[in-house]
C-alpha cells in the first residue's frame, strides 16, 4: 500500500490554505508505544506493522479524506468538509480500529489521535502545531484516546 509522503501532504494542506476549504479537519495519530516493536522484535517487524496500521486506517476513511506518513509511527489524515462531531466520530472509529486489530508478530498495538480544524486566519504551521498538541495531550492521558484542541 501506497500512501502519500509528508512532502505530498503539506502540498495537499496548502492547497486546501490556498482554495479557502474553511471546513478542514487534520488528525495527527501516532502508533503507540512503537518504539518497543524495533526494540523487541526488528526493524522489519516494526515496517509490517506500519504498513498493516495504514491499510487499517486507509480502509476506514471516507473517499475525500487523505492519509500519509507524517514521521516516523506518525501519520497525518486530512478530512475537508468535516464537522466536529464527524470528526471526533471517525477519530474514535479509527483508535477501535486500531485497538481491534490484530497485527502480524505483535498481535496488539494501539493509537492517540490529536484532532483539530482549521481556524480562520491559521498558517499551516499553526494548524500543525496544534494538532501535535493535541496529540500530545492524549499521550499524556495515557494514550489509546482522542483529544481535540481548537
């Protein structure tokens, strides 16, 4: 599976800057505790399970949304014409997936999402920045949850 590299995302948010989609989601969701899959096993186990994590989440996005690698066990997903309530609904759609899945070698792994929307007059880097937040809110609560920040 094929998905779109950070370079390919942020040119798909600026686009989405650049036409004025006022109604832009962004979910930033890191694999929890990943580190342990290269540390225990191999880097190759920990490939398989990135690689089994993105069909997961690219098979339970809608059509218009887009999914990409965002760092290392992170990924970004855009979701244009987006509410809050869809939002903060396929956020905790996507984290059961996850924790229901069961991956090759690992059997279990876990995801923290940080959701956020666009605001009028926020730089990409703003947006970003507070979907990392938002991330690192729900690691802090312990992980395997959604946080929102506005």
């Amino acid at each position: 599976m094929k998905l779109k590299n950070r370079v390919a995302k942020k040119a798909m948010l600026c686009c989405f800057f650049i036409t004025n989609v006022v109604t832009l989601m962004t979910y930033l969701l890191d694999i929890d505790h990943f580190k342990a899959v290269n540390d225990e096993f191999d880097h190759q186990s920990g490939d398989i399970v990135l690689v089994e994590a993105a069909k997961v989440l690219k098979d339970n996005v809608r059509e218009i949304d887009t999914i990409g690698r965002w760092g290392e066990e992170e990924f970004l997903i855009i979701c244009p014409q987006t509410t809050l309530e869809e939002a903060l609904q396929l956020s905790e759609n996507l984290r059961k997936q996850l924790e229901n899945h069961r991956f090759p070698i690992v059997e279990r792994k876990t995801g923290s999402f940080g959701v956020t929307s666009y605001v009028q007059n926020d730089t990409l880097n703003v947006l970003l920045s507070r979907g990392d937040k938002a991330l690192y809110q729900a690691k802090n609560k312990g992980r395997n949850c959604v946080e929102y920040l506005s």
